[in-house]
C-alpha cells in the first residue's frame, strides 16, 4: 500500500493478514533493547515534563495556555526524539474528564488540576505514554487530593497485580476494586461497591471511563493486532504495558457536592513485566501528591 508500481508486481496475497497478526505477536515480548528504548522514551519525556511545569506560569497568564505547554512538551520531543508517540493530551480543569482532550485550546486556571497524557518517540520509534495530573498552582486543595489519593492508591493495586500469569483483565480488577471502594465511601454509588463491581452492573464505571492496561512499544497501543486471547491471556516477563487509572467526575454531575465538579484525574506508568514485581520505567516523575508539590516548586520560581 505505499507504492502502486510495487504494488503491481506483488500478486495478490492473503497472507497479508496473517503476516499482520504473526508480526504483532511477535512484538508482545520486548528484548532489552527495546527495554533500553523505552527507557530512553521514558527519561526524554520526564525531562518533557518538568518543561511544561516550567512553563506554567507562562500558560495562566495566555489565553490558550493549553497550547502553551503542548508547545513545550513538542520542543523537547523534537529536540531528543523523532517525534510525540501520540498527540499530546494537555488538560486543564475539566477538559480533563474528556478523554481524549487534544485541542488544547482552554485556559489554565490557577486552583484547577491539569492532566497531562505525553509520550516521546526516539528514533527508534519506541514511545513512552505517561500522564500526570498536576495542580496549576503548585499545591493541590482537599478535594483534589482526596480524589487523587483514590487514584493513586488503585495505581498502586494495579501495579501489585501486574506479574507474569496475570491478565490485563485481573489489573484491570485490580484497580477497579480500589476505584469503586472509594466511590462507595464518598457516597456516589447507588449499591454497595461490591454489587458494583459484578461485571452486569458496573455503576462505578460512570466515573471511571476506561481500561487501564495496554501493550507499548513502536506503537502507543501496541500489538494491536494480536488476537484477542492472546492479547488478554496470561502476562509473560518482558511484556511492556501501562497501569493508567482514572477518575472523572463531570462538571454537572450532581452525585458529587460542587467542589469535586469538573476533576479529571488519571496517573499513567509504563511498567515492563517480570516474574516478580513489575519494574516501572517512569517511577523518575513523582506520583504522590506530597512529591509533586516537592517538585512543582522546585522547577517553578
Ligand atoms: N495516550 C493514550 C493512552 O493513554 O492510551
Ligand atoms: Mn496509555
Ligand atoms: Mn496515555
């Protein structure tokens, strides 16, 4: 399909498909260089990262200061890398809990949380894809840590579960154990978060939105082309994948009192598979509110 001369002199070929689906199977396992690459992947965009808090300032006080840190985030994959992995998702206040924000057109409002979703692609073409939720002025309020704090805390279920054996189904649990368990305790579930969690109710899920495990490698969502048993079956040592839980609580969602309107929230690792523990690429960017703070006000005079 690039060149239509070349393409005459093939014949027709049905195991083209195939040859997709062999070639996305083959990636599932990384060797260490492609370990190695993501790695590079991964530090390029913590150093991406710390640009855009750098640019905050500058972002509140422009218009579109969404754009303002896209911008940044763009110098610096250019500059180290080939290219952003994926457009980047930069976030503020509740543009955060549209999934895939990538206009970045909005305003960043000192008081509001931006969730930023980056990935820097080297060379050779290995991506990281993290996110970060960052409070624009430095320190986030209760709410926006008691919110967090959930997410954070199903992350760290996530990870636990993360082993070879495991599914991304049993991760995927995992965290959203944790998720609906506190969504029960703020009172925002209409049953208990057990009768939530039965896979024909899933009420919890309207604050939750998605998955939170996918294969990176070349691609963002990569192998994606694998079949899907074996996408999903037992995990094996090498495999690259991310733990992404999320929360987001609409702007009118009245099932949560005013100050925990328009939260998006999303924490986002890149962790490689092993026997034991899971080994996390990006555990250089600071995850726990009290760390980002720390590093906020480092990078930001
Ligand atoms: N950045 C796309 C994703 O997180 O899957
Ligand atoms: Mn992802
Ligand atoms: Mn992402």
């Amino acid at each position: 399909g690039e060149d239509p001369k070349i393409d005459k002199l093939i014949a027709e070929n049905d195991k083209d498909a195939e040859l997709l689906i062999f070639t996305s199977e083959q990636r599932l396992i990384k060797e260490q260089y492609e370990i190695d690459q993501l790695q590079l992947a991964v530090d390029a965009t913590a150093r991406g990262f710390d640009d855009m808090i750098k640019v905050l300032p500058k972002a509140v006080a422009h218009e579109r200061g969404e754009r303002v840190v896209e911008g940044a985030f763009y110098g610096r994959a250019r500059a180290e890398g080939n290219d952003l992995g994926y457009n980047t998702i930069a976030a503020a206040g509740s543009h955060a809990c549209v999934l895939h924000w990538v206009r970045n057109d909005g305003r960043v409002k000192s008081g509001e949380l931006m969730l930023i979703d980056a990935g820097i692609e080297m060379d050779s073409y290995y991506t990281a894809d993290i996110t970060r939720t960052l409070p624009v002025n430095g320190k986030f309020s209760a709410a926006q840590r008691e919110l967090y704090m959930l997410v954070y805390e199903s992350q760290i279920a996530g990870f636990k579960a993360a082993r070879a054996g495991a599914t991304i189904t049993d991760i995927n649990r995992a965290c959203h154990e944790v998720l609906a368990k506190g969504l029960e305790k703020l009172g925002a579930l209409p049953v208990s978060a057990e009768e939530s969690l039965k896979p024909e109710n899933g009420f919890h899920r309207r604050w939750t939105l998605h998955n939170v495990s996918h294969m990176l490698g070349m691609d963002v969502h990569d192998c994606a082309q694998a079949r899907r048993d074996v996408y999903m079956g037992p995990l094996k040592a090498g495999m690259v994948i991310t733990v992404e839980p999320g929360l987001y609580i609409q702007p009118d969602d009245e099932k949560f009192p005013p100050e925990f309107r328009g939260i998006g929230i999303r924490i986002e690792d890149d962790v490689v598979i092993t026997d034991g523990d899971c080994i996390n690429l990006s555990d250089s960017l600071p995850r726990h509110p009290d760390e980002i703070e720390a590093w906020m006000e480092k990078l930001v005079k």
